[in-house]
C-alpha cells in the first residue's frame, strides 16, 4: 500500500506541475507565454493556430488525469 501511495503522490506532483506550465503558456487576451514560442504571430490573424488547439487539448487530457487521479489518491489515503 505503501507504494501505492508513493506512486500516486509522484504521479500528483507531476500532473500538478505540467498543469500549471500548461496553463501559463496559454495565450489569454493580451497574449501569453506562448507569445514567446511564436503562437501569438498568427493567432491575431486568422483566429486558433493548429498549435493552440493542440494545447488546448493536451491541457483537457492533463486536467482530466488530475483529477481522476485525485479521487483515487482519496480512495487509497482514506484508510
């Protein structure tokens, strides 16, 4: 059981963090980190890139596993 933990506690930390990186390089209204990576030359122009609907979907996924994986980290420390 113990692992169990250890595994759902490494697995939580890494989709926490790869949320949080995801949802920084969004671009908002005013353009945002994705600016940086080029996303912001043709998103004014001709609406939602290729890339940005990419990343709209992996954030989805990444969301998704996060929270999933947080009801079963409360099923498990819930002893």
């Amino acid at each position: 059981m113990d692992i169990a933990r250890l595994i759902l506690w490494i697995l939580q930390f890494g989709l926490g963090l790869a949320l949080i990186v995801l949802v920084l390089v969004h671009s908002g209204r005013g353009g945002g980190l994705s600016d940086m990576f080029g996303g912001g030359l043709g998103a004014s122009a001709a609406g939602s890139t290729v890339m940005e609907k990419n990343l709209d979907r992996i954030t989805v996924v990444i969301a998704l596993l996060f929270a999933f994986n947080t009801l079963i980290f409360a099923l498990v420390i819930d002893v």
